[in-house]
C-alpha cells in the first residue's frame, strides 16, 4: 500500500520555523516529482512548493518565497519543506503529494498528483 505521511505541524508563532516531513512508503518515489500544497479553512487547496524527481530544481509559490525551502532526502524516501519568517496566513493544512510516473515535471496543479498524504495542521499565531 502507498503511503505518504506528513508531520512536524504544530503552534508555533509570527517569525518562527517549523520543517514538515514527508515519509514515503509502499513504492519509491525516487523518480517521481514531489510537491507541497496547503489548504486554509474555506478557502480551496494552493500550490506551495514542488521539487524534480532529481532535486535539481524546485518551484514555489510567491506567497512563501525567500521563506520556505522544499528538499528531498532520497535515502530516507523523505520531501521536507522548511518553513521560516512564518505569517498568520501561513496558517492551513499542509499536504505532500507525488506525480503518477517517473521523470513527470513538478506541477503547481494539485490534479497532476495522484498520491497524497492526509495533511498535517500548521498554524501561526499573531
């Protein structure tokens, strides 16, 4: 069974770092593109950040920017996404998500992944 699991969420507040993981498990995810979005109460789920199944390249959303940095740990088949300078609006549910085939380019549409992780709650106080 594939699985993605995330974790490292928690309180934290305006200014500070959190690093979420992404633990992967049931099949590699060595070639696939791997990506973080989030999702705030209301509101629909946004592309955060995405990396290549290389770690050669990486894309962010221009709300986190200069903040947040995605990498890949391919021993431990693990994404992370360190988050610093966190905001108030930073404030959401956080998913990880893989591409379906190998070599697929990271995408900033939530509908290009097929795998998913159940989330992990982040929330920034003011």
């Amino acid at each position: 069974q594939v699985q993605l699991v995330e974790s490292g969420g928690g309180l934290v507040q305006a200014g500070g770092s959190l690093r979420l993981s992404c633990a992967a498990s049931g099949r590699t995810f060595s070639r696939n593109a791997m990506g973080w979005f989030r999702q705030a109460p209301g509101k629909e789920r946004e592309f955060v950040a995405a990396i290549s199944w290389s770690g050669a390249s990486t894309y962010y959303a221009d709300s986190v920017k200069g903040r947040f940095t995605i990498s890949r740990e391919y021993a431990k088949s693990t994404v992370y996404l360190q988050m610093n300078s966190l905001k108030p609006e930073d404030t959401a549910v956080y998913y990880c998500a893989a591409r379906t085939g190998a070599n697929e380019p990271p995408s900033p549409y939530p509908y290009e992944y097929v795998y998913w992780g159940q989330g992990t709650q982040v929330t920034v106080s003011s």
